[in-house]
C-alpha cells in the first residue's frame, strides 16, 4: 500500500492537476491527501483528472478565503470508506471491518485532536530523499513539515515501513510517499540461532551430516564445501522442525484450554491432570526457545533471564528490520527505489572500493633481503 501526502499550494491550475495525476500513477499510489487546496467551493475541484484511473473515492473541505482546503481520494477497489469526519483544518477517512476500523486523517493546522493524535503516535519512520520537506522561495529556508503520523498497531502489520520525500516541483513543498511493501532483494543470509542447540535432532543432524560429506579438492575448498553442506542439511532440518514444532504448539495450547473448560464443571482425573501439567511444562519450553530467537534477533542481553516481554522484543525486531532494510538509494542525484538499480549502484559502489588504482607496482627484487626460513 502507497499512501501520497502534498501539500499543493492551490490545486485550481491544470499544471498542478497533471502533476498530482503523474505523482499518484508513479508511485501507484492507494490514498491521497492533499492540503492547501485553496478552493472555496470543493465541488470545483477536478477530482478525476488528479487521480490514474476510474476507481476512486474523494472526500474534501471548502479554504477559508485563499487557506486552507483539504481533499482526499483512494482507491475504491481496496479502500471502502464507510464514514467521513470534516472540520475546517482536518478530514477523516474511516473504513469499517469486522473487528477493527481505519481510519485515516489528514490536516494541516494544529487543532485538539491532531495534537491528541500526535502524543499517542509514531513519526520517526525510516525516511529517504530530500531531508527538508518545506523550502522558502524568498530566502531559501528548509524545513522538514510534513510527516506522516501512524500507531503502534500499524507498525505491527507492517514493520518495513518507510517515507520517501519525492522532488517538488509546481510546490514549495515536497511530496511525502508512505509504502508498506517490502522490496525483493533475494533471500536472506544463513543465521544460526543458538536455540538450535537446545531442540531435539539438532545434534544428531549435525552428526550425521558431517559424517555423510564426500569432498574432493585442496584442504581448505574441502572445508568450505564441506561446511556449505552442512549449512544446507541445517536449514532443510529446520524447513522441516519448525512447522512442526508451530503445530505442536498450537495443539498443546488446545488441549490445555480444553482441560481447563472441563475442570469449570466436572472434576479432572489423575491422568487429565498430569496431561495438563506435562502441557503446560512443554508449552513453556516452546515459548522459552522462541524468547530466545527473539532475543538474538532483538541483538539484547538481559541479566534477568526471566525478562520475557515477547510484545517488547517483537516491536524492537521490527525496528530493526525497519532500519536495516534498504528503502532505496540517492542514485545520480535522484532517488530511487528500483531494486535492479539499487543492486547495480551498490555493486558499482564496490568494485570502484576495490580497484586497483596501481596497476603496476614497484617490485622488490633484491639478494640482499633475508628469507623466512634463512631467519633463526
């Protein structure tokens, strides 16, 4: 999901209109707000001609003189909007599902419920593109305005999410893009977690893989093939240990539930009992070993081993797949998120790292200079 924020400075001239309509065809975008659109009356505003297609929904307020004005559009293929709040200085777009709402608000002057809003909310997301988001034209003054606001709850669905500030052009502000996707930079490395060691067969497999290599070549390729081997049995156990372990799990957490909804009424047997005790025991060792892959992949030493706050290590996690991950590169002045480009640019970055920039180096070719094994 792409979500576009500009801030337009006046949406009445067909220069401004053609330029959202690239911005949101561009970067695919699902929800657009526009601020400043200093329109009066929001009925003349040309909604169809500032989004990509034919599928929308719009939503928008009347300025107040030449300030102010507010319009929002999305997709209506996959946001159904059930509700909409209007006041002068925001709008809020709700969508309605079974357990839980979305609602979306954008605005532009400070007011009650945007301040509420900015002290239970999360701003610093990974940002990319221009630093400044707001550049003066009389003197030249940058400055970073427009964000993006999102709660925890949205960080969850979506721990990779990052704000691009694109280049502005008929606006002295930049567009601000919001994307949720996660770019497609291959598979991820080989990591070992040390909870591996504590689960059954993992020694076993380690055993037997070690002893099943056939291997030919210089010691050390030897060792290299060797040890990729062993890498690859490591991750087919685990292909093969994990799910089974989740169904394990979830099966545990069943039958205990369904012990303890019998003991409500009737009074558990001997075996019932020690059923649920050997459960639960095994329930928690299940949940201890997650803990501890989430505490590796977290990068946290506690000193409290009981310190097991897996909703603390699942936000930290998060934040950092949000920081690690490559939202896009400055590339020839221009900021792109294309991930060929992006691996062409990086490995370009390398090789010149890496270039000889002596081709033909002095040689030192002496008989006065004293050899290794002349040396005692």
């Amino acid at each position: 999901m792409n979500f576009l924020s500009l801030n337009i400075r006046g949406i009445g001239e067909d220069y401004k209109i053609a330029w959202v309509r690239r911005l949101t065809k561009k970067h695919r975008t699902m929800f657009l707000g526009v601020q400043e659109t200093q329109l009066s009356d929001e009925n003349h505003i040309d909604v169809s001609g500032c989004w990509y297609n034919g599928e929308f929904g719009f939503a928008a307020t009347a300025s107040a003189g030449r300030s102010s004005g507010l319009l929002s559009i999305w997709d209506s293929k996959l946001f159904q909007v059930d509700e909409f709040i209007k006041e002068r200085y925001f709008l809020i777009t709700i969508e309605r599902k079974e357990k839980d709402s979305i609602p979306i608000l954008i605005g532009q002057k400070p007011s009650g419920l945007i301040d509420s809003l900015i002290k239970n909310a999360y701003m610093n997301l990974e940002w990319g593109g221009h630093r400044f988001t707001y550049y003066c034209q009389s003197d030249f003054k940058m400055s970073k305005l427009d964000r993006f606001l999102v709660c925890n709850k949205f960080l969850t669905l979506f721990p990779s999410v990052s704000v691009t500030a694109a280049q502005w052009e008929t606006s002295d502000h930049c567009p601000i893009i919001l994307q949720t996707a996660i770019s497609d930079f291959g598979k991820p490395p080989f990591r070992f977690f040390n909870s591996w060691m504590k689960r059954d067969g993992f020694e076993q497999i380690i055993k037997d893989s070690w002893e099943r290599f056939n291997g030919y070549g210089n010691p050390d390729a030897y060792l290299a093939a060797k040890l990729r081997y062993l890498k690859n049995e490591i991750k087919k156990w685990r292909a093969k240990d994990h799910p089974k372990e989740t169904e394990e799990l979830m099966k545990l957490k069943h039958r205990v539930y369904e012990l303890d909804i019998a003991a409500e009424t009737t009074r558990l047997s001997e075996v019932e009992l020690e059923e649920r005790r050997i459960g639960v025991q095994r329930i928690a060792e299940l949940e201890k070993l997650a803990v501890l892959d989430l505490k590796q992949k977290a990068r946290i030493r506690w000193t409290i081993d009981g310190d097991e706050n897996t909703r603390f290590f699942h936000g930290y996690v998060n934040n950092k797949k949000s920081k690690n991950h490559i939202h896009g590169l400055l590339i020839n002045g221009s900021w792109s998120t294309n991930v060929a480009e992006i691996k062409d640019e990086v490995l370009s970055f390398y090789q010149r790292k890496f270039q000889e920039k002596w081709p033909c180096r002095p040689k030192l070719i002496s008989s006065d200079f004293r050899k290794i094994d002349s040396v005692t």
